[in-house]
C-alpha cells in the first residue's frame, strides 16, 4: 500500500499459497503501520486484491487468518464478504500461543 498522492509505503497486501487445479484458491495477507491505522487504506487495498484475484488470477476462493484481538482486521475481511469459519489453536506463533481466527471467501 502506498499512501494517496503517491507517498511512502505503508504495508503490504498479497495474494500467496496460490492452489490450482480444483480449488482456485489463495491467501490474503495484509498489515498497515500503525500510524497509518483506521484510515480505510486496508480496506482499499484489499479490495482491490479481490478483484486481481477474481478478474486476472481468476480465483474462487481467498482464505486468510487473523490474531483473535485484531478486530481490525476481522472487520475488513467481513467488509468484504468474509465470514468466520473457525479458530485454529497455535496455528501460527508470532509470540507464544498464538491463535487465530480462519475466514473465507468464496465466490
């Protein structure tokens, strides 16, 4: 992400784990600095990776994990048609214990 008027970087949002075959599936993966939180640039932004991932990577599918307190980020991927399908326990450790919440969308 880039800040409007063509300013500094501000985060990423990537489409990655790409699957063919049957599934057409991929991952989204995204964060903003903390300065530049509640602006709506993530929203934006994915957004806009929804659509690459529908009209050129022609995807069905976009999974993506968030921490259980980042209500942030539950609320863009909810904004954009997400919903919740399960918790998974020690999935991924940025600190000990970690624990995130799985969502998918799917078209």
């Amino acid at each position: 992400m880039i800040e409007p008027s063509d300013g500094p970087v501000i985060g990423p949002v990537s489409i990655s784990s790409i699957l063919r075959g049957p599934f057409q599936k991929g991952f989204l993966g995204h964060w903003v600095s903390s300065s530049h939180q509640g602006l709506g640039h993530t929203s934006r932004a994915a957004g806009l990776a929804l659509r690459v991932a529908g009209d050129e990577l022609d995807l069905h599918r976009l999974e993506a994990h968030t921490q259980l307190e980042n209500l942030a980020s539950q609320a863009v991927l909810r904004k954009h048609g997400f919903s919740s399908w399960g918790i998974a326990h020690e999935h991924f450790q940025p600190t000990a214990g970690g624990t995130t919440r799985c969502s998918g969308r799917g078209s």
